[in-house]
C-alpha cells in the first residue's frame, strides 16, 4: 500500500510543479556583466563581485538594456568613464596591444635568456695551459726522444 502512495506522489506532484522561466533581460545583463572589470575588486567581473560599486553598474547595465541600447554601447559607456580598465578583454588594437603582447616578449626573452645562460653553463672551461720553463721544455723533449728510441 505504502508503495502506491509513493507511486502516485512521484506521478502527481511533477504535474503541480510550475516551471522555470529565466528573465531574458537578467540573462542579457550577465552576459555583459561578465565581460566587465568591477573597478574596486581585484580582477572580478561586476557578474561575480558583491561590492556596491558592482552592484551600481549591473543596474545601470538593467536600464541600458531597457533603454534600448546595445552591447557595444553599453560597453562604450563604461570604457568613456572607467577606461580601458574596466574590460576584462583589453582590446587588441591602441594601447592595448601591449597587454597582449608583453607576456610573448617576455616569454621570449627569458626563454633566450635562459637558453644562453645554460648554454654558457654547460660549456667545460678548461684553464689554459700554462708556458712551460725552459729547463721543463728540454725535459719534455728528452723525454719524447728516449720514447721514440
């Protein structure tokens, strides 16, 4: 008997349940959001931080987005007030090419860096040999001569 019952409440209760709908505005000012620098939080998206400052730009984002206005322009208006800091994604032209670029120069340099310091490193240096006297240099020679005999 305790199993119908369980049954039926398996079957009965999903249809009650209400589904779940996302708010497409909510979704569109995430996705924005999420591409945006909180500009008090130490590299935190204004979708992820809780300060108050994140939580003001998320609004403004809402109304622009009601406003009618797109991504790009949604966008803009942070980077007029903030600057380019303020983007998650520098762009890749102007001044920010140098963020892009740094970490392959840098990666660049210490790589030849280190390939010629342990080039150099590995090499054996031998001291040079040294002049030998003249009373060593006729011992050398008479040496050499009894051995050829």
């Amino acid at each position: 008997m305790r199993h119908l019952i369980l049954l039926a409440l398996f079957i009965v209760v999903p249809v009650f349940a209400a589904s779940v709908t996302e708010d497409p505005l909510e979704r569109q000012m995430l996705d924005i959001a999420k591409d945006l620098r909180c500009a008090v939080c130490q590299n935190q998206p204004i979708s992820e931080s809780n300060a108050d400052l994140a939580r003001d730009m998320r609004q403004i984002v809402r109304e622009q987005i009601k406003a009618g206005k797109s991504r790009e322009e949604i966008m803009s208006y942070f980077v007029d007030r903030y600057g380019d800091y303020v983007l998650l994604n520098p762009p890749k032209s102007g001044p920010g090419t140098i963020v892009w670029l740094a970490p392959i120069v840098l990666l660049l340099v210490v790589g030849i860096s280190g390939f010629v310091f342990l080039r150099n490193r590995l090499k054996p240096t031998l001291p040079s040999a040294p002049k030998l006297s003249k009373e060593d240099a006729a011992l050398v020679r008479a040496a050499r001569k009894q051995e050829n005999t």
